[in-house]
C-alpha cells in the first residue's frame, strides 16, 4: 500500500464513526493497487470506504 502523508489520521468522535481523510492525489495511489478491490470492504464509488470504513476526500489535511 501507498505511504500515507504524516498527517494522517482518522476522525474519532465519541460514540461516532470513524472517517478516514485522504486528498484526492492520496486516495488515487490508494484505489489503484491491484488489490484495493479485491476485498470487499473497499469501494471507490460513493460511499467510499477502505477496510470497512468510510472515506472523505478533503483537498488538503487542514479540512476536515
């Protein structure tokens, strides 16, 4: 899998789900491993998800 920026990190909120920010360059490199869609918690179309949980693309880490 792609290096992840050193920013990275989920959005945990107490008695929420979690959310995995990526920017869009980020979630390119993520879906385009071969093995991205060969489990089936991943999906690149609306709603995103990777391993299970939902993703949110953000054009860059300050957004959240």
């Amino acid at each position: 899998m792609p290096d992840l920026a050193p920013g990275f990190e989920t959005d945990r909120r107490i008695g929420g789900p979690a959310v995995l920010h990526f920017t869009p360059s980020e979630w390119r490199s993520i879906i385009e491993d071969p093995d991205f869609l060969r489990d089936r918690d991943n999906d690149y179309r609306a709603p995103r998800r990777w391993l299970g949980v939902a993703v949110k693309i953000v054009p860059d880490h300050r957004f959240g």
